[in-house]
C-alpha cells in the first residue's frame, strides 16, 4: 500500500465521502495517449460517459482530442469544456429528436448511427434545416469480448448496432437519402478489455467487412474502432495506465487501410479510471459472529459499480498502519447489494479511519445518483488542495 499518493492531512476538515483526482496523472497519461495516436496518425475521441466531471472535460479537451457522446446532455458538457463541434461524434440507439437536432445545429462531426429508423429520421430533420448530417453506420460484428454480460456491446444478441447481415440494406437506403453524408463505419464490442486477441479479431473481422464492400464499389472514408481497453483495477500502484503502445500498434499493424482512410477511437476508461479515487469514512465496526463488518459513510449512490457489476476495487486504510485485520466492507444505503467487497484485507480498522477505493476515476462519479436522498458526493483535485 503505498498511502504517498494521496495528501492525507489535506483531507481533513473535508467531508466525506469525495472523490479525489490526481491531475498529475491524468495529464500524464495523456500525454502517452497522444503520443500514441500521434505516432499512427489517428484520432481520438474521448467518451465523455466514463466521466463527465468539468475539471476533467478540460483538461482532456486540452490535448486537442475529440469527444464521444451519448446523449444531448453530454454534448452540451463537451461543448461547454472546449472539445470542436467538428470532433464530436454522437452515439446511442436512442437519440430523441431534440438531440439529433442539437448535433444537427452544432455542425457536430457525425452521428453513429444504430438502426433504420433511426437513420430515417435524421435524413428527415437534416432536409428541414437544410443540412447534411454526416453519419457512420454502428455495425455489430459479433465479436464476443470476454468481458462481464452486462458490459458486452458486439454480440448480435445486444441492443446496439445493425448486424452485419443487414448492412448492405441499411447501405443502400443510405445512398437514396439525399441529406445523409456516409462516411464510414463505427464499431465498439464492449469495455474492461485487456484480451488483445480480442481486438485483433476484431481487425479481421473489420478487414474481410472492408473488402466485400470494396468489392462492391464501396471505399470507407472513416474506420472507427470504439474503446474498450481496459485498466488494472487490482494493481494500480504498479499499472497506473493501460498499455496503450500494445493496443494501438495491434490496429496500425492488422487493420488494412485505404489510402487517406481515417481511424478513430473512443477511449474513455483508459484515459481517466485510474486518477480518480473515492474517500470514505469508517462510521462503525459491526462485530458479527462469523464477520466483521466495515460501515462507511459512502455507499452505492456514490459509487454503483460493486453493486451493479460486482465489479472489483482495490481497497485501502490510509490512516492505519495496523496488522492486517478482515472485513466485509459495506455501506449505508437500505439495499442488500450495498457492499463494496466481502473479505478484504485491511489495515485494522476503526471508526473514523479513512477508507479510499482506488481506479475511481470511470463510471465512479458519473454514475452516483441520491437515491435514499443522499447527497452527491463532491470532487477535490491535486491542483487545488
């Protein structure tokens, strides 16, 4: 446990629970990121849903990256926090008519389209402001990521996107629309991949999809890839990043690209989730007969992740240097799912201990709601404490 990492004594007199970013290492980690996409020439658009914090926004909007949008709402936020128009792309097999007439009134660089319907209806809006609406078509490969069923996004079982057997029709009706501008195709099989065999089949399966439409007559302008590639949640001290130089050089050597042909990507884990870290405070040690339990002041509203995925974070004391003691950490909130981790290892703990949970930083606070009329937790950053 390495507790340097965070400024404790600067954490008193804060309420908790909080979530806390170390800017430091978000401005590294893109920098490595641009690095990255610099070397091959592609582009990166960040998904604004691992996390849509302002200070956050910023920052990344910063490095001149696009942004991955799934909602008016998040394109708004981008908009607000510096990222072009022409960089944002807008993704969701949900678009209501306000946002699709939102994107249209930016100039936004594409939508990612998802269905039939929903191109139709885009055409229809596009033809009565006049405009052209620049689309790329979602296509579900059917790859399988070998990630958690309920953050697998390729398969055809799954919501999104039009299945490859229904691409040349969803193709030809494109080529009839007269205020459709069809650039490419888009793809995203899932998130919290760290299988890179995953994403070689996807190159494979992207490249035999290019070549029949090349047959055809058909030459994509845009590849997008999506995101997906995922983070170490159990040892973040040592990975504090993903292995973007792996990831990337996978696509420039198996991808099969036309001349001028654009490759994107919509990262957004990769880029934040280890920065951030949720602060909580020990209300109670509750002593069972066959467990002790570790009560804390943060619960699922704060951070839904444990109870939604059964995901995993790595917890630590930061204000104990105590033998080594085991508890079922737990939250406040009336709900029986409310429990961050069962049997973790922890420096003996006492009310008042200050209990953090690491590799915060995506689909933490983003996803807090104040169910329970709990209040929102609040964000502190490296810069400013």
């Amino acid at each position: 446990m390495i507790k340097g990492k965070f400024p404790i004594d600067k954490f008193k007199g804060i309420k908790t629970p909080f979530y806390y970013y170390d800017l430091s290492l978000l401005r590294h980690t893109l920098d490595i990121l641009k690095a990255e996409t610099d070397k091959y020439g592609f582009t990166e658009h960040y998904a604004v849903k691992a996390n849509a914090n302002p200070t956050i926004l910023k920052t990344i909007a910063s490095y001149g990256f696009g942004a991955d949008c799934v909602s008016g709402g998040e394109i708004k936020a981008a908009l607000e926090a510096g990222f072009p128009a022409n960089r944002i792309v807008f993704a969701g097999v949900g678009k209501a008519d306000w946002e699709i007439e939102l994107g249209l009134d930016n100039d936004i660089f594409c939508f990612n389209v998802e269905s039939l319907a929903e191109l139709n209806v885009i055409n229809e809006f596009a033809a009565a402001k006049h405009k052209v609406a620049t689309i790329e078509i979602r296509v579900n490969p059917d790859i399988d990521a070998h990630t958690h069923s309920k953050i697998t996004t390729g398969l055809q079982e799954n919501k999104f996107g039009i299945n490859l057997g229904q691409l040349d029709n969803i193709i030809e009706t494109v080529n009839k629309l007269k205020n459709i501008n069809f650039i490419g195709l888009h793809f995203h099989i899932g998130s919290q991949i760290t299988d890179m065999t995953v994403f070689k089949d996807l190159c494979l399966r992207v490249n035999e999809i290019q070549y029949k439409l090349l047959q055809k007559g058909i030459r994509l302008q845009n590849l997008n890839f999506g995101g997906g590639l995922g983070v170490d949640y159990h040892h973040p001290n040592h990975y504090s990043m993903p292995d973007f130089t792996n990831y990337f050089a996978v696509f420039n050597k198996l991808i099969e690209k036309s001349e001028n042909q654009g490759i994107h990507f919509e990262l957004g884990r990769a880029v934040v989730a280890q920065c951030g870290s949720l602060i909580s405070k020990v209300l109670y040690i509750k002593e069972g007969e066959t467990k002790k339990f570790a009560i804390l002041d943060a619960g699922m509203t704060d951070l839904i992740r444990p109870a939604m995925y059964d995901a995993y974070h790595r917890t630590e004391n930061l204000t104990s240097d105590l033998e080594i003691d085991t508890y079922d950490v737990v939250g406040p909130i009336c709900e029986s799912s409310d429990i961050f981790g069962k049997d973790i290892e922890l420096n003996k703990t006492q009310r008042g201990d200050l209990i953090v949970f690491r590799t915060a930083g995506a689909y933490g606070e983003v996803m807090a709601s104040q169910y329970n009329l709990r209040t929102l937790a609040k964000s502190y950053f490296s810069d400013t404490l």
